[in-house]
C-alpha cells in the first residue's frame, strides 16, 4: 500500500507539473501572438522630398508630431535639394524601391503616372477644402495621382538692399522683358567689372518657355506631344543672353554653372555675384531665411503676353510598389488638412491649398508669407496656362536643353548650331 500510494502521490506530482508548463506555454504563446501583432501593426514610412533647410526642418517636426498622435508609424525621411532629385528617384523607382511618400512636380506626374509608378489616391484622401481646378492638376489620365501641396508662381527676386544702394529703378510688377533687359545694362554701369547683374538664362528650358509664351507664339508643346520650339523666338532668346554675356552683365559660362539654388555659398544672386534670379512663391520664406529682409520678388517680364504662370507649387504621390499605400494616404490626408501640421509647414511649400487651412493662418503670415503671395496675386490676373511636357519628355527638358545651351555659353557652338541640334534631339521623343 504505501508504495501504491508514493506511485499515486508521485504521478499525480508529474501530472501537476506537466499542466503548469503547459499552461506556462500557453502564456508564452500567448505573449508572443500580442508581441507579434504589435510589431505587424508597426509602420515605417520612407518619405522623399526636394526643398531647402527652411522646409526640411519644418517637414521633419510635422513627422514627429505625426508619430506622437500616431505612435504606430514612424519615417525614414530622405531629402537634398532639386539638383540630383529626380536622378534618384529614377534609380530608386527603377529598382522598384521607390520611397512609399514621393514629393511630385508637375513635370514628372506624366512621366510617374504613365509608368504605372503611382499609386491612385482618388479615395481615402479628404480634397473637399481644395480648388477643383488646382487638385485636377494632379490627374493623369482621370485618375488622382498627386495631391497638391501649395499654389505657386514663377517670378523674379532681387537684392532690395543691393538696387537701393546702387540707386537704380527697381524691377517692378508688370515689367517687360526689354526692361528687364534694360535693368541689366543699368545696374552694370554702377555694380563694376567683378560682378553681375541677371542670370544666364540661356540653359534654362522653364525661362525660354516663358519667353516664348510672353511673345504670343504658344506652348513649346502641342496637344499632341511635339515639340513647338518657335525658331525665330528662340534665336532672339540666345543671341540676347550671348550679347548680355559678352557685355558682362550675365555671368560667364564657367560662373554660371556653378549655381545652386538657395545653397548659401553657390546660389549666384545670395552670395551677390548677381542681383537678379528665377525664383517661385513657394520659395519665399526659404531665400529669406538666408538674408532676412534683403530680397523682393516680382513677376515673370512679358512682350505682348504675359510669361508667368500659376501651378501647385508641388505634390505628394505615394508610390505604387509601397506595401504602406492606405497609411500613406492617412499621412497625405492629415499633412493637408490638420490645423497643428499647418502651423509648424506655413508656407514652406506654397500658399496652402485647403481654403479652410489658409483662413485659419492669413492672421498668422509673415513678411516673406506676403511676399510670396504677392508674387502669386500679381502673377494671377493674365497669367499663362501651366502646361507640363507631355510624358515622355522629362529627359529633353531637364537634360538636354540644359546641356545644348551650356554649350553656347562656353562659346562651343553658336545659336543656331543649337537649334539645329535641339530639333535632331526632339526626333527622338516625337
């Protein structure tokens, strides 16, 4: 009997024993299922945006007050400056490892769109606040691939502080190009042999368009995808800038090459090698953040025409690779519309586009803010429609304009050498 019972008394032990751990495994399982869910409900997004330090800095604190209000989603942001931005991004996108949030412009959206690159954001992206006109420009083909950040203009910005003292006339709204022109000759007479007055637009696909456009001559494009490039117009573009070049009022090739926008030792007019460049509106808190109160901007000069334009400032897209496209879409719908992110971006990406936005900070602007707007209201009563190059063409504007008219800038061939070689260039593309 007493061994019967230390039998009984010893398996009913292991019988004990063998619950517990299994109850002990229960709770581990258990533990690891909650561990598990937690990290799957974990979101990483990459974020991709062009813009100078002013609107980094803005951008990076509306992400973490993104993640404090939604502590399951953080980022991994990645920006620079335009120069070498859609050269990544081709690389990246290419390799299907494009960032889940893209920062768009309007000459790229074709080029993204029609390569299947974007993903569709007609819905979970509230739009009821933005101009319909402004949040079309986003459609490729009907559907919703870009979602406007900021109303923008093209325009010019001066050294207020430079013109003053040299006590010249100062550009002004409405002014034409031959008085810009004019500008030029008159500011070189005063500034002296080692510095200039404009920039070399002679490279420069954005300004020749204006040009063309301000002559009444029409787009650079048709509807239909070729190129319109108004040979007489163009000759006269070139031969000026050659003639402005010559006479010292632009810089020469080798100095002008090396601009870098808003960078504050190469951007030509703020380190004062020039007085004059091409700006946008959105990029008015920007340049005044590196010489307070030192520019103005005004608008784009016109022959018979205006050459300005409006257009959003820029766009968000979220890839159509990312694994994260619905959170994208949240991150997207909150950045335009939530009262707290609009008082830490401002302006540092344009006028805001929900109306409801920009009422709650019209009290709030800055100087530079009114500037910028300024520019925008001025641009506006004759302004040209924006049109973006057909897709397709992305890599004939950004790369081989720019490449020809350095070409005549280094004196290597002569406008029309290079107008002959910009038509054997389009053949390509047509």
């Amino acid at each position: 009997m007493n061994v019967m019972k230390s039998l009984t008394v010893l398996l009913s032990a292991i019988m004990l024993l063998t619950a517990a751990a299994c109850s002990g495994n229960d709770k581990n399982t258990t533990a690891e299922s909650t561990e598990q869910a937690a990290e799957a409900s974990q979101v990483k997004l990459r974020i991709l945006w062009w813009g100078s330090q002013s609107r980094h800095d803005a951008t990076l604190k509306a992400l973490d007050l993104y993640t404090q209000k939604n502590p399951n989603v953080t980022f991994e942001p990645e920006f620079s400056g335009w120069d070498g931005y859609w050269d990544k991004l081709a690389t990246q996108s290419a390799a299907k490892n494009a960032p889940d949030i893209i920062q768009m412009d309007a000459s790229y959206l074709a080029e993204y769109a029609g390569r299947n690159q974007l993903a569709d954001l007609s819905t979970g992206v509230a739009t009821g606040d933005i101009d319909a006109a402004l949040l079309n420009t986003g459609k490729y083909q009907d559907k919703l691939y870009a979602i406007p950040l900021g109303n923008n203009a093209i325009g010019m910005a001066y050294n207020k502080e430079a013109v003053e003292k040299l006590g010249i006339t100062k550009p002004a709204n409405g002014w034409t190009w031959d008085q810009f022109f004019a500008f030029g000759k008159e500011a070189k007479a005063k500034v002296g042999s080692d510095k200039y007055v404009l920039p070399d637009l002679s490279a420069a696909f954005g300004q020749y368009v204006n040009y063309q456009l301000s002559k009444g001559l029409g787009q650079v494009f048709t509807d239909d995808g070729k190129l319109n490039l108004d040979k007489d117009s163009y000759l006269e573009f070139e031969r000026k800038f050659a003639e402005l070049r010559k006479e010292g009022i632009v810089p020469p090739g080798e100095v002008s090459v090396t601009d870098k926008e808003l960078d504050p030792q190469l951007d030509l007019m703020v380190n004062g090698t020039t007085l004059v460049r091409i700006v946008h509106a959105a990029q008015a808190n920007s340049f005044d953040s590196l010489k307070p109160g030192v520019f103005d901007f005004v608008t784009i000069p016109k022959n018979e025409q205006a050459g300005g334009w409006l257009k959003p400032s820029m766009f968000w897209s979220a890839s159509a690779n990312s694994e994260h496209v619905e959170e994208a879409k949240k991150f997207i719908d909150w950045f335009i519309n939530d009262p707290e992110a609009a008082e830490i971006l401002g302006t540092s990406r344009g006028v805001p586009v929900s109306s409801k936005i920009v009422e709650s900070l019209t009290p709030k602007f800055n100087a530079p803010d009114k500037m910028g707007i300024s520019l925008i209201t001025n641009t506006a009563p004759d302004a040209q429609l924006y049109v973006p190059e057909p897709k397709g063409w992305s890599n004939f504007t950004q790369k081989d304009f720019k490449a020809v008219g350095e070409k005549i800038m280094f004196g290597e061939i002569t406008p029309e050498q290079a107008y002959e070689e910009l038509a054997v260039l389009a053949k390509d593309y047509e």
